[in-house]
C-alpha cells in the first residue's frame, strides 16, 4: 500500500467523525438531549417499577420558581382508565398527570413549573431507552370528568401530562421527529 493511500485510511476516518451531522445531529448518543422526538409508535410491554421511579424522581427534581414545587405526580397505569383520557393509549403505557392547585390555566408560574416537570420526565424516559409525548389536549376533558376518579389533591386541576411507553426499536429522532425551524431564523445573538 502506497504513502498516499495509507495517510487517506487514516485521516478520512478522523475527519468523517469531525464533520457535524446534517439536519438532525443523528451522531450524538441515543436518549440524549439532541435526539428527543414525541414518540407515535408506541407498542405494548410494561415498565419495570424502578424505571418508573427514575423518571419520576426526574420529574420531581425539576426546577421551579423559588422551589415551590407545586407539582402533583399521579401515575395512571389502569388501561381502562390511561384509554379515557388518550384513546389510543397502548397497553403498558403509562400517564403521568401533573396537576397544580388552581384551574390548570390561570394559575400563574405554577403552569412553567410543571411544565418543566413534564419536559424532565419526557427526556429521562427517553434516556432509559422509552418512547414519551407531553399532552396538554385532554386537559379540559380529564378536569371536568375525571378529578374525582384519579383522585387529583383537593383544589388540583391536571396541567400536562406525559406518556411513557415501550417503542418500535430502530426508530430515532431522524426518521421520527417533525422538522424544526431553521436556526437563523429564531436565534439573534447581541
Ligand atoms: C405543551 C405541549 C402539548 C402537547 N400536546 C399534545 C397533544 O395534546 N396531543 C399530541 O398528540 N401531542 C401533543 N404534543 C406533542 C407535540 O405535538 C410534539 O412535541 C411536537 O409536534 C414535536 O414533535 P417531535 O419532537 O416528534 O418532532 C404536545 C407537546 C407539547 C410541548
């Protein structure tokens, strides 16, 4: 093998690796920050109880204005119940419904407090290798029929909830996830 060639089996490798992705950055590891999707492909199969409890404890780690922490975490896992509040819910999937003292819409900073929450839970179920979507549509429906059945603390409405499920394996970010804005038109730097 010639010098020239040697060098070029060596150098095209390294400078492959250095070239960031197009597009989605495909190249950053799974269940990171980078490869987020809402997941639509769920499949049935369960979670194991210390899962469940790892994304929780990353929800209730989220931040919040001056700690408050007014955050409710009420897990739904009855099948009958998860498919009344998301029709198409599959079976294992689970509902983590965030709700805060107030009408779930007016009731100020609270609203970003879980909403950070529900964003701490969708991206520590996807880290351990689960599929996650935040909802915010069947918010009115669940606060006006279904309060008392999930047994939302005294004065609580629903905020957001987000679903935890087993997925398709093999489908990441670059063939799941929508388009996003182009950078340049949503960033100014001063
Ligand atoms: C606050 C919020 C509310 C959402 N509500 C719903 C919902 O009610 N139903 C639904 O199917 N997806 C819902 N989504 C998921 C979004 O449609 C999804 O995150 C967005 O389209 C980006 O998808 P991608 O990350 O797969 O590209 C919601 C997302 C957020 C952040």
């Amino acid at each position: 093998m010639n010098k020239r060639r040697i060098l070029a089996l060596v150098v095209f490798p390294v400078l492959l690796a250095a070239v960031p992705a197009f597009g989605q950055q495909n190249n950053a590891p799974a269940g990171s920050i980078i490869n987020h999707y809402a997941a639509r492909n769920f499949i049935a199969g369960s979670i194991p109880k210390a899962d469940m409890d790892q994304i929780l404890q990353a929800g209730i780690r989220a931040p919040s204005a001056g700690n408050r922490q007014p955050w409710f975490f009420t897990v739904v896992q009855n099948q009958d119940l998860a498919k009344r509040i998301v029709r198409d819910n599959v079976d294992g999937n689970v509902l983590i419904v965030i709700s805060a003292s107030g009408d779930g819409k007016t009731n100020g900073g609270a609203i970003l407090d879980c909403a950070l929450a529900a964003e701490n839970i969708y991206l520590a179920a996807q880290a351990l290798g689960y599929g996650s979507r935040i909802y915010t549509g069947p918010m009115d429906a669940l606060n006006r029929d279904l309060k008392t059945e999930l047994s939302l603390p005294s004065g609580h409405s629903a905020v957001v909830l987000v679903r935890v499920g087993r997925v398709q394996p093999g489908v990441d970010a670059v063939s799941a996830a929508s388009s996003r804005k182009a950078p340049d038109s949503l960033v100014r730097y001063k």
